[in-house]
C-alpha cells in the first residue's frame, strides 16, 4: 500500500479534488470519504489504462 497526495476543496456542498501526480483528472463526491473512495477509482482507471495516455506531474532535479 502506498500513499498519494491529492488536492481537494469544498464548493457548493460538494467536495472536489485531484490527484497530484495527474491534475488533469478531476473527480468529487458530497463527503470527504465518497471524494476519497473516487480518487482511489481514478487512479486505477489512469495506472491500468482505462484511460489511454494520462498526463503525469513530474519532479525534475536542477543545479
């Protein structure tokens, strides 16, 4: 098991969010653990390719 760092928000009574390694790639859910449980959904479908060619964020180390 690993962890993930992810983004979220409360807007219109519902909780909004994303993962940091894919931005791109929004979900939500009306509670923290329904927008949690999405996040989880997500990142399947984008490490199992349900979803073709996700855009990633990468760390790049510079002098």
């Amino acid at each position: 098991m690993s962890n993930l760092k992810y983004t979220y928000w409360e807007e219109d009574d519902m909780w909004l969010g994303y993962l940091e390694e894919f931005p791109d790639y929004m979900t939500q859910g009306e509670s923290l653990a329904e927008l949690e449980e999405n996040l989880r959904d997500i990142y399947q479908d984008l490490t199992s390719g349900a979803i073709p060619s996700p855009r990633r964020v990468g760390e790049l180390q510079v002098a």
